[in-house]
C-alpha cells in the first residue's frame, strides 16, 4: 500500500528477539524478479563493546540496486553477494549500545538498510538531527546528490539552460529544482507518462517536459530546446543521452548519475552516441558518485533545510509500509511506477 510522508517518529525502547531482512537469493540473468529475493527471519543479538543496535525506521529503495544484483563489472560499489543480507541507505533509532559515542534513542543513517535491525561498529553509524525534518525518511533525500551533480560536475552557470532525464524520480525532481534555484534560465525535464509530464511543470517548476514514449526524443527535446542545452543530468543513458549530445550546445557538460537504460532492459541501448559531436562541440561527460563529494554535506544540509521550510523545493516522497513489500517495490520503482523518492517503513 503506498501511503504519504506524514509519520511521526516515536522512539521506541524495546527490541524483539528477532527480525526481517532479505538476502540475494540468485543471481539475476537481465532483469531481476521476485525470486531473486529472500525474506528471512532472524535472531537480533544484544551488541558486544564498540557495537551498536539500530532498529531501522525507514530504508531507501534506488534503481542503481538492480546493478548490484546483476553483479556488473566497473560499478562503484560492492555488488550483493549471493545469500547474504542486502545494504542501501536506511535512517534508524539506536535501541541499544555498547559504545560511548552513541546513546540510546539518538537517530543515526547507515548503508544497512534491507533489514529491520542494524548491528555494527558505532563507525558505521553517523547521527543526525531528530528535529532536522517533519520526517526521518528525508535524511534520506538524494538532494545532495543533485546539487553535486550539477555544481562540482557539471559546473552549472547561471544562464545554463539544463535537461534532466527521468525528471520525475528522486534525484531529477531534486536536479530540477535546484538547477533552477542556482540560475539557470531554462529547466527541462524527461518522464515516462503523461501525469509525470505534467507533476514536473505544474508542481515542480520546470519549464518544459516531455513524455520521452512520444516520439524520438531527440525531436521532443529540440522542441523543449531551441536554442540548445548546456547541462545535461543524465539518469538514464541510452537514447536521452544521444539526443543531449546532439542538441548540447559548445563546451556542454554531462554529468552520468544512472544508467536506468541498463537497468529496464536485458538488452540495453546505451551508447553514448556520436563522438564526433562530443569532438567538435568540446563537450565533456563525467560520471560520479556521492561518495567523492560527501565534503560537500556540511555546506549542503542547512541550505536543503532552509530550501524545504521557505517551500522553495518541494521533496516528493512515496512511503511503502513494510520489509516484506519491498522486492516488489523496487522491481515497481525501475519500472517508473513512483514519482519522487521512493522509502520503505520498516518501523513507526
């Protein structure tokens, strides 16, 4: 069931005996499935010194997980290792500790998500504010991810007219808003249904969007673009980011975040296009994770704070209640089934 972001966080002190996680159950060939999964029951242990226990209250579901199933060579990150626990990014409450530097009730985020309870070296755990947010899920945002990918990689000017692909999902919706909060002139954005199309320009602030199932996107976005982009957020790769190069304008920059083209498909299409074009146009294109800018938190989180309470950016967000839903949520996410940041609840 999906529900809205208006839970209250209510700490609690007391832990079963037991709790849900889900595992790699197999190694998907092309896309994953359900079976791929497993949902397991387990016992939760009390924190041996310099451990901390973390009662998990919302994990965060990203495409780039479907990757880390598949097991792809050159990704940034540790893929999932057939039966063992999942991880992505999960905001919890400290429900017991054996180490000095966290206490019981403080709020922490972690990369062990995929499961109800989170048992680690106090290390692994940073602890945020509890009042940062109506919500702990927003600890969650990828706002940050955003705002690098358009101020250290694609070095947006004031000025720049900027395309973002898959506009609707967590980080486009954050690329958008920010891009036209830091100057640029024109912001368009690519979605995958006409009521997405629609959210973008009439709630998010873009100024153009398209439904990029109609038509080659190439003519859609020389529309949305007359006089060419500049910035290019890609998310998706394939036939959006051929079309950002050909319509790109002199020294454009491309900043890669996702590859969902990959991640839809057995049999992606995802090169990068006419080369000549990235030649003569002196384009440059840029991959990047958060991890290589994570200095950039510090300065990042008051002004995403201060963005959110003058209601300049709005933070979509879909709560799925439940550890158990959330193989088929994440199979739903990368089909385009959600607008915004998609969460799972596993606590209240």
């Amino acid at each position: 069931m999906i529900t809205t972001s208006k839970s209250e966080y209510a700490p609690s002190r007391r832990a079963p005996r037991t709790g849900l996680e889900v595992r790699l159950a197999a190694r998907p060939d092309g896309v994953p499935a359900l079976g791929d999964f497993d949902l397991a029951e387990v016992a939760v242990p009390d924190p041996a010194p310099g451990q901390v226990l973390v009662r998990n209250l919302f994990m965060s579901l990203d495409p780039g997980m479907l990757m880390l199933m598949t097991g792809e060579s050159g990704l940034p990150m540790p893929r999932y290792e057939i039966g063992e626990v999942m991880y992505g990014d999960a905001v919890g409450e400290v429900v017991a500790s054996a180490d000095p530097s966290l206490g019981e009730g403080d709020l922490v985020v972690h990369r062990m998500g995929w499961r109800e309870y989170a048992l680690a070296p106090a290390g692994a755990y940073r602890r945020v504010d509890k009042d940062a947010y109506p919500t702990p899920s927003t600890h969650l945002s990828f706002g940050l991810v955003a705002y690098v990918g358009l101020m250290d990689v694609a070095r947006l000017r004031p000025g720049d007219t900027v395309f973002v692909s898959s506009a609707a999902g967590a980080t486009g919706s954050m690329a958008g808003q920010i891009a036209r909060l830091k100057g640029a002139a024109r912001v368009i954005g690519s979605a995958g249904s006409p009521e997405k199309v629609a959210h973008l320009t009439g709630k998010l602030g873009f100024d153009a969007a398209f439904d990029y199932h109609d038509g080659p996107v190439v003519d859609r976005l020389r529309e949305a673009a007359p006089d060419g982009i500049d910035v290019y957020f890609d998310n998706v790769g394939g036939e959006q980011l051929r079309a950002a190069i050909e319509v790109m304008n002199v020294h454009g920059r491309i900043a890669v975040c996702g590859a969902l083209n990959r991640q839809r498909t057995a049999r992606p299409d995802d090169g990068p296009g006419d080369l000549l074009a990235v030649l003569g146009k002196r384009l440059t294109i840029r991959g990047f994770t958060l991890g290589d800018h994570l200095e950039r938190a510090a300065e990042f989180g008051p002004r995403f704070r201060a963005w959110l309470r003058d209601g300049a950016i709005v933070h979509d967000e879909t709560v799925i209640d439940g550890l158990a839903e959330a193989p088929r949520t994440l199979l739903d996410l990368v089909g385009g089934a959600y607008t915004g940041k998609t969460v799972v609840r596993l606590a209240s």
